[in-house]
C-alpha cells in the first residue's frame, strides 16, 4: 500500500468522458481490450469500439501518437478517448478498476 494511502479509502469516481495516453500499439490495445471485455464490438481499421456496461455502454476511439524514445528504445503510444453513457457513476467506478486490473501489463 503506498505511504499514506488509506485502506478503508472509497477509490476516485470515474467521470462519464476522459483521455488517457497508453503506451502501446493499436494491435496490442485491441488485443487487450477483446481479452478483458470479450463481448467488446471492436472496429479495428477505424480505432474504436463498443463495450456494453449495464444498461448502458462505453464508447472507446484511439489514435497513435508519436513513439516516446528512451535512447534507442521506441515505445509506441495511443491516446484512447473514454465515454461512458448511460452508466451509473458507482458502475463506472467499478468497471474501470477491473478493466484497468485486466490492462495492466508488468514492468517496474
């Protein structure tokens, strides 16, 4: 647990729209993503998908974005565009703490 962390803690709620930048490549994401949300309707080519939450969903679209070099290491990198629609924000909480555990890759 990290210093100062409180283990009783309620975790941080989920806003319905937000971005992340990944460290990963499209191919590598969709295989992620269709690993942990297999009912997930992915549209490769266009860099999107349709994951059912509830009654509701979340949208996903990415786009590359330059490699991040670290020396002669090139790590390619997405920004991914998170929309929740009509899901609860208990519900968005509690789907994004397993698919951030799913996502998760070691390193460290």
């Amino acid at each position: 647990m990290p210093d100062g962390a409180d283990a009783g803690a309620q975790p941080e709620a989920v806003p319905p729209r937000f971005e992340r930048e990944l460290t990963a490549s499209a191919a590598e994401w969709e295989r992620m993503v269709g690993l942990v949300c297999p009912d997930a309707r992915l549209v490769s080519m266009q860099g999107r998908a349709w994951i059912p939450v509830g009654a509701g969903g979340l949208s996903l679209r990415w786009r590359d974005l330059p490699p991040v070099a670290l020396g002669a290491v090139r790590l390619p990198r997405l920004r991914v565009r998170f929309r929740f629609r009509a899901v609860p924000a208990d519900r968005r909480t509690s789907f994004m703490q397993d698919f951030d555990r799913g996502t998760r890759r070691g390193g460290g």
